[in-house]
C-alpha cells in the first residue's frame, strides 16, 4: 500500500482477507465527544476502534508514554490485528491521532500500515456509508519487535542540546511554542532550546488531507535535508504528524514520546521562549 490512501481506494478494498481499518481516534474528554461512543455511532465498515488512550504505558506518570511489546501484542491482537496484515487507520480527532497509532505501529514493525487521507471526513465526503454494528474481531497472533531507533527518551533529548546531532522539530502552535500561551497541563512556557516549530495543522490542505508535493516541501523548508530529526510535541500525539509528514518525503523522524509535558515540569530541564533558535 502507498502509506496514504484515498476514501475511494479503501472503499474498493473492503473485505479484502488480509486488510482490517482501525478507528485511531483519539479525543480529549474536555472537548465534551468520547471517541469510543463516537465509533459506536457511525463507523468504516468492518473497522475496529484502536483505544490509543489505553494504549500506553499506563505506570508511567507521563499521558501518552509508548507501552510495551506484551501490551501492544494483546490489545492489538484482540482487535483481529496480526502478523502480515495490511492496516488502514483513519481518525475523527482534531489532534489526527492516526498519525500517532501509525508511529506505535510501525514502532513495533506492525504490518503494511497506510493512514486515510482526509480521516473519516473524507469518507463522509466521498458518499460512502457508515455503519453502527458491533464489530466482533477474530483474535489474531501479533509479535511486536521494538525499533528504538524510531523513540527518544530525556537522557537523549538532553544529550542532544550539546551535540546538535539531530534537529529537534516541535509540532505544537506558536503561541504555546513560544511561551505566549501557557501549557494546559501545567508545564513551564516554552520550548527545547534549539527546537524548530512546525505547527502540526500546517501538514494538511483547507479540506483535511495531508500535503504533498510542493506543498509538503514548503512546509518542511528550512529543515536540514540531510541531519535525523526528532519530532516533539505537548505529550507526543501531534509529534507523530511532523514524523509521518517526513515519511511521506522519504524520510524518517524519531519521537521524543515525553515530549513536552515531560520536559516542561522537569526543574533541571533548560527552557526557551521567543520564536525560533535554531
């Protein structure tokens, strides 16, 4: 599959043995929607609803910390996810949580993964129906294998501050990014010192779908072709954009998963405000 996929293409596809759509959508109570109630309201048909708010390192303080191959093997399994499969995400969130199941995934080297492009709107959009019928998934065998290369922690991130080896690109709004908005989790104002801001919203056209072409070049412009990236965010969701943007060039992102809502409360942490440093 080509890592993007349009309503039409997926329509097409259904029922294939070896395809399953995920509902990846992921939203916060305080916006007053539930995503899981969301699903059961109207959904791709046959698709199963991937709860990324489980699906995390649930001992950890942190909100969005990756979780563990023992938890990713039986939460996904359980959807009818297993080896070998092709998986079509797709998600109703304003923060395109589709992105970040997409990173977990492709973490663990899951499967032939593709995002749909313009999410559940598009679907809508293009006439194709939805549907509220349980899905009751087969279980299927899942061995998840963690590629770290894809994951940053705090001791990299900081090593990072001296060596200036990857470029850290940060895909919150500028007012947050620069301190002219406070963190509406409690973290300090501000950012990585060094960080490049690249709000996630600028990766996608006026109607929902991801850009590419030129488009996607102007977004990324300024960035170093040729130096690794680590993408961060608030707590590592809208991160994942900023890394499958960079897949749709050919590139590949590691995530600082803590992102933020770590960095930010950490006292021994350096903090910048202000616009752009690097």
């Amino acid at each position: 599959m080509d890592p993007l996929v349009s309503a039409d293409w997926l329509a097409d596809a259904l029922g294939g043995p070896d395809l399953i759509v995920v509902d990846a959508t992921l939203l916060d109570p305080a916006l007053g929607r539930d995503a899981r109630d969301e699903h059961r309201a109207g959904h791709i048909p046959g698709a199963v609803f991937l709860d990324l708010a489980a699906l995390r390192d649930t001992a950890s303080p942190l909100p969005n910390m990756l979780p563990d191959a023992a938890q990713v093997a039986a939460h996904c399994g359980a959807l009818g996810i297993g080896d070998g499969m092709r998986i079509v995400l797709y998600d109703d969130s304003p923060w395109r949580s589709a992105a970040r199941a997409w990173w977990l995934l492709r973490s663990y080297g899951i499967g032939d993964v593709a995002i749909l492009d313009g999410g559940l709107a598009a679907w809508r959009a293009a006439g194709h129906p939805l549907e509220t019928d349980t899905v009751i998934p087969v279980a299927r065998t899942l061995t998840p294998r963690l590629d770290t290369a894809r994951w940053r922690d705090l001791a990299q991130v900081r090593a990072n501050l001296a060596s200036g080896a990857e470029q850290l690109v940060d895909a919150r709004s500028a007012a947050r990014f620069t301190g002219a908005e406070g963190d509406p989790h409690g973290a300090a104002p501000g950012h990585i010192p060094g960080s490049r801001n690249i709000p996630y919203a600028r990766f996608f056209d006026a109607d929902g779908r991801w850009k590419r072409g030129d488009d996607l070049a102007a977004t990324l412009a300024g960035l170093d072709p040729d130096a690794p990236v680590i993408a961060t965010c608030g707590s590592g969701i809208t991160a994942a954009v900023i890394a499958f943007g960079l897949h749709l060039t050919g590139r590949e992102a590691a995530i600082y998963d803590g992102s933020w809502s770590e960095w930010g409360r950490d006292p021994s942490t350096p903090k910048a405000t202000g616009s752009d440093e690097a």
